[in-house]
C-alpha cells in the first residue's frame, strides 16, 4: 500500500479545515461585536452545554484543573483534607487538590479499564479523606456505581473529571453527573476542543454553580443591591481570574454541534484497530455493557519491547502517545508524599506496556491501515 507522508497523533489542522466556515463565521461574529469577555457567547455555551449533558448548571472556566479547584472549593475541602485519586492522570488534578490546601492520597487501577479501583479505593478511607476525585480514563467511564456506594457509606464528596470523556455515557448517563461536580476540558487535544485553554465545571446545585460564577470574576457580586454600594465594583473575596472569554465559546458552540457524529467516528476507528490487531500479541481495550467509551485516546498495552515498537512506528511516520507515564506518584514533583515504586502495582504494570494510536475523526482510511500493517510489523520485528 501507498505510504502516508505522515500521520501525527494529532490533526488540528485538518479538524479545523472540515468546519472551517462554520468556525471563521463564529470568530468574526465575536470580533466585530468587539466584546470579548462577559457578554452573550459565554453564556450561551453554558446552557447548551448543561442541555446536553442535562445539568442544571455549567460554569465555563480557565481550564480543567480551574473547574476541578472550584469544584473541590465548593465542596468545602481544604488544609487537613485528603482527597483520594488515580496515579495515571494529568497533574492538573493533584495540583488543583494541592491548591485548596488538601493532600493527595492514591489509589491503584484496574489494569483492564485504567480507572480507579473500587477495592483499593474502599481499602485506603481514613479519617482525613473528604473527597474521591474519580477520572475516566482515555474516555472510558469509572465504575460510578461503587464508587458512589463507597463514598455514601463514607460521606464523601465526588468529583469526576471527564478531560478526557466527554459524550462517554455510564448505564446511558453522561459523566460528569453523578458526582457533587464533572469537571471537563476543551483544550486543543480534547473531544470537544478549542484553540487554546479552556474547560467547564458542571453542577446540580444552584447555589455551589453561583459561588464557582463569582469565584472565577474576583468574587464580584452580580447584583448590586446584593451589596451596601450603590454603583462601581461590589468585591466580597480574593478569588481569582479563571473565566472563558467570548471566542473561545463561539468554537465551542460549533464544535458542540458536531460532537456526537465525532463520537461515533471515533468509536467506527476504534472498532476498526480491535477488529484488526487482533491476535498479535496487544492488550487491547476493554468496553463493559455499562459503559460507552468515547475514546478520546485509545490506548494498547505492548507486553514486550514497547519502546522498541514506538521507535519503529516513529520510523514508519506514525507518531504515538504515552498518556500518563511514568505515574504521578513516581515523578519527582511528588517524591515528598512517600510513595515508591511497588506501590500502586496495576498503575506501574500498565505504564511500562502503555502505547496510544492516532485517533481522531479525521483519520482516514489509508491512515488506519498504514497504522495497523506498520504496527503489526513493529511487533513481529
């Protein structure tokens, strides 16, 4: 078969070309308004947004990690807290955990879904744990049921960080509503992505979505008559600067349009590469009756020689991924915690095999076949 010139682990470019119109309209549109901040186009996209996942309430933020610290702020954790997560995530979340004063406490995974244990989750409650910060991994959902059980009996607050899932639904639920707050990115390699940073905390709860509003413009109250002055700013905190600015949901409103039918291209590649590797010696993902993976990355584990394979995919013009390895709490930054290796056994197995293909709804055809014959002969070699 014809060799592609490349093919990147990412395709902004040809993403941003399949709606091009649709998009430049959007940005002019925001442009020639000449409001850029804190008028219609933010709004607009959180009530589409919590329309879709059928919230209440959706804040529009800075970023992920902003929406996960507004919504451990909300929840009332802080210093002497510990909240419990999975090791094989981004440091957004234990930086927005470490943030609000709280302490980081991991759990092992399971190896066939990469999220969190129910098990080592139950086994590792102590008296400090306030909340359990759950994330679906690579766009697979979390087993909410028992983890909801376990922080019920425990009375902790939930929080899901869906950066990687957005649209994957639980027993035909979306992530990000079952817990206390769903905490969700759209920075540029993410399912519903824009052209920089950005992210969305969802909520149930009317007065906790207010608080995160307020949170986010420096504490300003909305309402004057809310406050003793009669005119000018009417601040009541500190907070901080965190807030989507006006183009940044224009894109989103586009793109929010089209994500269902990108879900589904993803999940026609995804079908593709099990269908095609199968027998070669991969562990390839796994998908519950409960659950629909939106695959925002889709993740095989190479038992042998894994570098070695991503050397000579690299040499075929394929680029690869390593989402999250090493784990988190191996990294230098978090040495202080008193983790080692041996630790968090599952999480340290699957980042030693881990390798990500390209998958994105443009990915062509030729693509996926010179990914699957390229790989099929890394391994063989």
């Amino acid at each position: 078969m014809t060799r592609p010139v490349r093919v990147p682990f990412y395709d902004h470019g040809a993403a941003y070309r399949e709606i091009k119109l649709a998009i430049d309209a959007a940005l002019h549109r925001v442009l020639a308004s000449g409001t850029y901040e804190q008028a219609t186009e933010v709004a607009a996209f959180e009530a589409e947004f919590a329309a879709y996942l059928d919230v209440p309430h959706a804040v529009a933020t800075g970023s992920c990690g902003d929406a996960i610290e507004r919504a451990l702020s909300g929840c009332g954790i802080g210093p002497g807290d510990e909240v419990i997560t999975v090791s094989n995530t981004d440091i957004a979340c234990t930086a927005a955990i470490h943030r609000v004063g709280a302490t980081t406490r991991f759990v092992d995974i399971r190896e066939e879904t990469y999220n969190m244990d129910p098990e080592d989750l139950a086994a590792h409650i102590t008296t400090k744990t306030r909340a359990i910060l759950v994330v679906h991994m690579y766009g697979l959902p979390a087993d909410m049921t028992r983890i909801l059980e376990i922080a019920s009996r425990h009375d902790l607050a939930v929080i899901e960080d869906c950066a990687l899932a957005v649209g994957a639904r639980f027993n035909g639920r979306c992530v990000g509503t079952f817990a206390d707050a769903g905490c969700f990115s759209h920075a540029p390699s993410k399912i519903l992505s824009n052209y920089g940073d950005g992210g969305t905390l969802v909520l149930a709860d009317a007065e906790r979505a207010e608080r995160a509003r307020h949170a986010h413009l420096y504490w300003q109250m909305r309402d004057p008559r809310e406050h003793r002055f009669s005119q000018g700013f009417h601040l009541v905190e500190e907070g901080s600067q965190s807030r989507m600015v006006e183009w940044t949901a224009a894109v989103l409103r586009v793109k929010l349009q089209r994500l269902e039918e990108w879900i589904a291209r993803r999940r026609r590649i995804a079908e593709t590469y099990t269908e095609r590797l199968q027998g070669v010696g991969l562990i390839l993902p796994a998908e519950s009756r409960e659950t629909q993976h939106v695959y925002r990355n889709y993740v095989v584990r190479v038992p042998r020689d894994r570098d070695g394979v991503r050397k000579r995919l690299a040499e075929s013009g394929i680029e690869t991924g390593m989402h999250y390895a090493p784990p988190l709490h191996l990294q230098p930054v978090y040495e202080s915690l008193g983790y080692r290796a041996g630790d968090l056994p599952a999480t340290e197995r699957v980042a030693d095999d881990l390798l990500g293909l390209p998958i994105y709804p443009t990915l062509s055809e030729e693509q996926l076949a010179w990914i699957v014959t390229s790989l099929r002969k890394a391994i063989e070699n």
